[in-house]
DNA sequence: GCGGGCTGACTAAGCGCTTGCTTACCATGC
DNA sequence: GCATGGTAAGCAAGCGCTTAGTCAGCCCGC
C-alpha cells in the first residue's frame, strides 16, 4: 500500500513534472514555457526532465492523449444506460462542460497547445478527437429519428455545441461569477433548446 | 496619385509586417513566431521590424487593439438601425460568425494570443471586449423586456452566444465543409433558439 | 553492489533587439 | 535646374542572453 499520510504526501516526480507542465502550458503556451519553467516548478533540475520524457514535445502530447482519453470516456459514460435522447444529451452536456470548467486549466492546453505538436503526434489527437464527436453526433441521430430534435445539420450542431463547451476552458475563471455546476446546468438548457428539445 | 496598376501592388512595408505578422502568430502562437519569421515573410531584415514597431510585444498589441476595435465597430453596425431584438440578435450573430470564420486567422491571434501581453495592454484590450459584450447584453435585455426572449441568465447567456462565435476561429477552415454564410446562416439559428425566440 | 533517479556543468543553436551605416526621397534656396 | 540639408526606411553584422537538450558521475534503496 502506498504511503497514506496525514497531509498531502508529495506526489512523484511524473506526476509532479505533468502537474507543473500543465499549469505552465496553460498560463504562458507551449513556446512561452521553458523546461527550466517546468523542471524546477517540480522541484527538479532542468535535466530531470529528460529521465521522464524524451523532449518538450513528447511531454505535451502525453498530457494530450491522456488527456483526451479522459474526455472520450467521459462523454461515453455520460451517455451510457441512458435511452432517451434528450436526457442523454442534457447529460453529455452537463458533465463536458462542468469538467472544462473544473478543469480548465487541463483543458486549456489540450485544446489551445495542438498546433506545437508534430503532424504524427497531432493525428492521434485528432483521432480521439473524432472519436468524442462520434458520441455527439450519434446522440443528436437519435433524437433526430425519434422526433425529439430537429436541426438543419446535425453536423454542424454537433460541432456547435462541443464548440460552446470547449470555449468554456477559454473564459472562465475559478473567482468568477460562477460555479461550475451553474454553468453546467445553463449550457444544459441552451443546448436542449439548440436542439429545438427545451 | 498613387501607382495604379493593373496587378496587386505590392502593399507597404508596415501592412507587409502586420500581414506577415498574423498569419505567423496564427499558425505558431506569439512566442513560437521570430522576429525574423516576419521580417523575412515580409521581405526585409530583421532590424526592419523594430522601424515601425517598439517591440514584437508592441505589434502583437497593435494587431489586436485593431482587430478588436473593427468587430466592436462590427457589432455596433450589426444592430444599428433595427427596432426589433430578434433581427438585432439575428443579424448580430450572423454578421459576427461569419467575421470570425472569414477572419479566422486573424481572430484566432486576437482571441488567444492575448496572455502574450503586458497588463497595460491586456487591460486596454479587455476595455474593447467589455464593450463588445454590453452590446451583446443590450440586444438580450431589451429582448427580453420585450417579452420575445426568455432566459434565467442574460449574463451567461450573452457570454455563451459570444463564446460560440469565437470558437469558430478555432476550428473553422477554408477548405472545410462550409461557407462562412452557411455558418453564419445556422448559427443565427441557434442563438435565436438558445434565448426561446425560434 | 548495482541500477534507476537525479544533478551540475556543459554545448550548440537560436533568440530579441541594437548598432553603424547606406540609400531614397523631398522641400527649400537660388 | 540643381546643390543642400534633413528625415525616414532599410540593411549587414553582431551583442548579450536564453534556449532545448546532453552527459559523466553521484546517491540511495533494494
């Protein structure tokens, strides 16, 4: 059994290193943050880095595939054991955007930092990028062939509304004017009414 | 009089430079662009650029204090003139959504390259969205004082219709599968929906 | 006693920005 | 018509510094 302490115990150097690269990525950018930034952040020196990860890079991009797995399952749990499909889109809604306002920080840099990944690395962002539409637009196909959404294109309303969560992770702010369960249960409205459900 | 000849004249310098400029912190973020990047990209040294500008930080500022002005001044004309708040709401989305994936290159630097900034010029630009963002409010209040839109949060609503638009820039591409009208056209359609007025 | 985790000292390359100077242009005086 | 003086734009070179990444060796738990 791990250590179980009274106090947080300090975290390992891997999670210590993501922890520090993330906040730094998401305050300053990929190119804005330097490994000294992070390393030391972790209580590292800058070599220390390097036993972990082979660049700067293939740092960014592990956080970005854990990252987006996080959220595929997410979205997929959100959905699962549900029939109905405004409920499952209330739902999907209400989780994605309670967790990008959560964790904003996270989300910040797996949505605003792809472009300094390399193409490879970049492909298999985008891959489980699709995957997480997949369950969008499925749920909207649904609804659509039951008679409980109407859209003129489902596609770009799946988009839109991924789209309108995703941003949320741009604007909001921990000591804003609100929590993330009250933007949650806003985006959940606008989303069902978008869908002509509400 | 300026030369007026038949092919595009070659533009002058500080356009070249601002041109040079957007596109490179498009595609790279500020802090993955080099001076020389632009300079080069614009046809002169690298000691040109600080002819026309103080700093690189100074013309990332230039560029946004322009950009958003122009799409304040967008909104403003957007609403202009109309009694109505559903063809204000309309006509504002459509006109706004359609800037931002035309302009998309443009906007994607105005609207996430800003944390590149010194606080004197963050807060110049935050005064310009502050402004942006009361128009946006107006059209909703007077809707809903008018009884035509219906929402529990005029605020989150107005910031949620703004975020969707400025997502555009995100994902939106040229050689994707919609105009910019088709855009616009749709998510007119939703904002419409989103505060019960379709 | 040995292997993975880590460090201090290091390098090559690249960064923003400056310097010393040249060129192009234009108004003025005669 | 044309020399004169002034100004702004531009360039080649490079300064001072920071960057990502390397490597020989030390330390400590097993």
């Amino acid at each position: 059994m791990p250590c179980v302490s009274e106090s947080t115990p300090v975290p390992d150097a891997r999670t210590r290193l993501a922890t520090a690269a993330v906040d730094a990525f998401a305050a300053r950018g990929f190119h804005g943050t330097t490994t000294r930034d992070i390393s030391t952040t972790a209580g590292m020196s800058p070599a220390a880095l390097y036993v972990h990860h082979r660049s700067k890079e293939e740092l960014l991009f592990e956080l970005a595939r854990v990252g987006h797995l996080r959220v595929l399952e997410l979205v997929r749990t959100s959905v699962a054991g549900i029939a109905d499909p405004v409920e499952q889109l209330g739902r999907l809604v209400e989780d994605f955007v309670r967790d990008h306002a959560e964790e904003h920080t996270g989300a910040r840099v797996i949505n605003y930092e792809l472009s300094a990944l390399t193409d490879e690395h970049l492909a298999a962002i985008r891959a489980i990028r699709h995957d997480i539409d997949v369950v969008v637009r499925g749920v909207l196909d649904r609804g659509v062939a039951a008679g409980v959404f109407s859209t003129p294109d489902v596609r770009m309303t799946a988009l839109a509304i991924l789209s309108l969560g995703i941003d949320v992770a741009r604007w909001y702010r921990d000591e804003g004017r609100w929590t993330p369960d009250q933007v949650a249960a806003h985006y959940r409205l606008l989303a069902l009414r978008m869908v002509g459900a509400a």
